[in-house]
C-alpha cells in the first residue's frame, strides 16, 4: 500500500472539516489547527495520553451524534436506532473478542463514569436483588415505603477496599472528593516500604477485618504488575466482588503484554476501563464482566450515564478494531521496551525510581532526589518543551498538591515511533533539566516548595534537542493542513 493516496485523503478531510468551521466560528478553527500544532512540538511523556488514528477522530465528527439511542442494541426508547444499532454492536463484539470477555458495554463516556456503572451494577446485584427477592417483588417501585428506605440505607452502608491514593490508586476508589467516597466506606490498601510493590499479606488481612463488598484494583501511577489471580483469590475469601479498573493499562492487555495472572479479565468479575489512555481511542469508558453482571451493567444509562454516544462509540469501534491488528500487540511491547529504557536511562544517571524501576508503561521520579518537588519540577521541565505531570509518591512528604514525583509514560512517544535508543535521550534531557534546576525563594526569603530557577540557556537547548528527536517521527504525517 503506498502512502500517498492516504495521506491526501487524510489532509482533504480535516482541511474541508476546518474549511467548515471557519465559516462559522474562526476561533475554534484556530484552536483546533493550533493544537495538532502543539502536539507535535512537544515531548509528551504524560502517562495517560496517547495519539488516536485519523480512522478513529473520523468516526467521532459526523451525524451519529446527532441520534438518542437510550437503551441497548435491538432495545432502544428511541425510534430509528438501527445504524447505533449496529456501531453498539460492532464495538461490544470487538471488545470482547479483544480481552475474551464474556460481555462489554461501551457507551461509557468515560473512565469515571464505567466505574460508576460498574459500582451501582454490583450493588444492584449484591444488594438490591436479594431485597427485593426478600420483599417477594420484581421491582424497586414495587416496594412498600419503608422497605425502600431499608435499601437505600442500605445500598449507602457499603464498604469499598482500594489501593491507596499515593501508592497510585485513583480517586474513584473510594475517596471523598469524588462520589465514590461519599457512597462508600472506603478502607485502603498500600505498598510496602521497603521493595513499594503492593503488599498483599498486609491487604488480606485488612479483607478478612473489613469484609468489603467492592475489591478494587487498578490504578493510574504504580510501575508494576499486579497479580489478578492473587487479588481474585482474596476476594474470594472474603465474599467481595473483584473489579479491576485498567484505565492506564487495557493497551498492555489489550496488546497482550499483560497476560496470566496480570491479564485482569479472566480473573475479576467485572472490568472497567477508559479508552482513550493507552488503548488509544477516542476519550470514553468501557465496562467488561461475566454473565450475572451482564444485564445489570446493561441498566448503565439510565442508571447513570446520560444517552450514549454514537459517534464515539463508533470510533471506540474503529480503536478496538485497531487494536486486534498484530501491529497493535508489537506497539504494545513496544511501550513497555520504551518505559524499561526509559528507567534504565534515568536511573543511570542518578534519578531515583519509584520501586527503582518499571514493568508497564510509567515509571515515577521521586525528585526530591534533586532536591526539588514534584510542582518545581514540572514546570520546569514544562519551560524546555517536556510535558509531564507531578503525582504523590508513596508516603509523600510533600502532600498530593507539591507532591515529590514525576511521572512519565511512554505510550504516546511510542505511538510517534521512537524507540528505545531515543528512549536514554529522553532521559538524558530530564535529567539535564532537573540537576540543573534550583529552588526558588519566597518574598520573606524562604524555601519556596512552588517557584523554581532553571540554569540560563538549559530551557533553549533542551528544546533544540527535543525537537531533533521529535522531528525523525512526525506527529500524523499524513495530514497537511498548510
Ligand atoms: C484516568 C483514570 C480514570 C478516569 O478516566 P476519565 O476518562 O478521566 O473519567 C479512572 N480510573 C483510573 C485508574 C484512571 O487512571
């Protein structure tokens, strides 16, 4: 296949699209011309990001997003659904083709909202069901008054096991800022000290006292594999349901790097994703699980998730479709080469690894090494050109807002084509950045933990480097907007 004809259809596409907008409102034209812009000249190390194909932005600007399709493939309150009918039900069976699960809902439209359709589709099934059986009726309407509110007091007195916060958890595991924390009573688990992989003797133990409903894993900073079948095993014990939520890894799974007991599917009773990280498609969610779950994870809109997307469930098609090519399995490891050589080269020059390295796609700097925090840190690595994010280390001294880490991931570098080689260069320009970086003052002359000074001319030449770098892989080629 030769790349030119692509490559002008490509360019024709998002030229006429743009052509479109500009008659309307020239400003989001400009914005959206100048952010394939940005992207290109940037060092995007952030974990959590990715660059989806043109086949998948394509499917999401179009008149599918023009239908209501409430309901489920074949079972809509809307009339006319027979082409969402068929994106719905093309993307499930991709879905579960791609991990082998038994059923996949994908009208999620994002990671927080699978994991809520995963939550309340647990507590109908573990709560709801058996009051209703208990009260011989089929549904809640049926109920007498005090029996409904003898569920939904119950319904709000269960309890949620989840990996801690600055271990690398994520906050819609039980934590009180987001909903999660305020309908659940929420324990969590933690790594140990020493080596900072999870400690699973200490998270048995803390089952087998708080008898959860809810076992979750998953999580969006932790550098290592999790053992699925171990978790499953404690959950087990205890009567709790696993839920996995592979937001940050369903690309390592879906690329089958992650397999085994690292394979969440086969192992948790429900599976909760978001599709836009490092499975790389357009930005939605995803919930998979076994058959008794299937029919309430179904009941996730109305329940609570607004009307499906179609447009974007047609791109989470063109993604999944994607991603069952062998080229998508050779990115994956790909990613996971990239994150190892990325560690290597950072721990070579001195930089102190969280766990002292990776087996996935991220890898965290604790930067106090360098004497700075994660907030300095960022934004100078930000002024050469380099975008990350700070995130807590375990027992982070410095609090989730300062916090003592950086992380990085390699799933978007890998996407543009660099490889490992380029990998120790990239790790060669952070620690240029950050050993030449120095803490700020404050206006009484203190320590500020905020404001930074990075060395005259550092900012300049890491940028030149970068762009270097970034110039061998042109960020979509085949699209020309001059
Ligand atoms: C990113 C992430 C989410 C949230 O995804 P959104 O699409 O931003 O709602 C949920 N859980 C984990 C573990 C994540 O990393």
């Amino acid at each position: 296949m030769s790349a030119e004809p692509t490559r002008t259809t490509e360019s024709t596409a998002f030229r006429s699209g743009l052509e479109a907008i500009r008659g309307v409102e020239p400003r989001i034209a400009d914005a959206i011309g100048a952010e394939i812009e940005d992207q290109r000249a940037s060092l995007k190390l952030i974990a959590s990001e990715n660059y989806a194909s043109p086949a998948v932005l394509l499917a999401m600007g179009n008149w599918l997003s023009d239908k209501y399709a409430e309901g489920t493939v074949g079972r809509r309150f809307y009339a006319g659904c027979r082409n969402v009918d068929t994106v719905e039900a093309v993307a499930a069976e991709h879905a579960r083709e791609l991990f082998g699960a038994r059923h996949a809902y994908v009208q999620p439209h994002s990671g927080i909202d699978a994991n809520l359709v995963a939550f309340w589709a647990v507590l109908a099934q573990r709560v709801e069901s058996p009051a209703l059986e208990r009260a011989g009726v089929r549904q809640v309407n049926e109920l007498t008054e005090e029996d409904w509110a003898a569920l939904r007091r119950d319904l709000g007195d269960q309890r949620m096991l989840g990996m801690s916060l600055d271990a690398g958890g994520h906050l819609t595991h039980g934590f009180r800022p987001n909903i999660s924390g305020k309908m659940f009573h929420q324990r969590s688990y933690g790594t140990d000290p020493e080596s900072g992989l999870i400690d699973y003797a200490a998270l048995r133990a803390s089952a087998r006292e708080f008898r959860p409903l809810i076992i979750i894993a998953g999580y969006s900073a932790y550098p290592r594999l999790v053992n699925f079948r171990l978790m499953r095993e404690i959950a087990d014990e205890v009567d709790a349901t696993l839920m996995v939520d592979m937001a940050h890894f369903a690309g390592l799974v879906a690329g089958k790097v992650l397999t085994g007991d690292f394979d969440p599917v086969p192992h948790a009773q429900i599976v909760t994703t978001t599709t836009h990280k490092s499975l790389r498609g357009p930005r939605g969610g995803m919930v998979l699980c076994d058959d008794s779950l299937a029919d309430q994870v179904d009941r996730g809109c109305p329940m609570v998730l607004g009307g499906p997307l179609p447009h974007v469930m047609a791109a989470k098609a063109v993604a999944l479709a994607e991603a069952r090519q062998p080229e998508f399995r050779a990115y994956a490891q790909r990613v996971v080469d990239n994150a190892r050589a990325l560690a290597d080269g950072l721990t070579r020059r001195g930089a102190r690894l969280v766990t002292g390295g990776t087996d996935n796609h991220l890898a965290l700097i604790d930067v106090s090494g360098y004497g700075l925090t994660g907030r300095q840190a960022e934004e100078a690595l930000l002024e050469a050109g380099i975008v990350t994010n700070r995130n807590a280390i375990p027992r982070d001294p410095n609090g989730a807002w300062y916090t003592s880490g950086i992380r990085v991931g390699t799933p978007a570098l890998t996407t543009r084509g660099l490889g490992t080689a380029e990998m120790d260069e990239v790790a060669e320009l952070i620690d240029t950045v950050l050993s030449r970086t120095s803490v700020g003052t404050t206006r009484s002359g203190k320590p500020s933990k905020a404001t930074y000074a990075l060395e005259d001319g550092v900012a300049k030449q890491v940028a030149e480097r970068s762009a270097d770098l970034l110039a061998k892989h042109p960020l979509y080629p085949g699209i020309d907007l001059s």
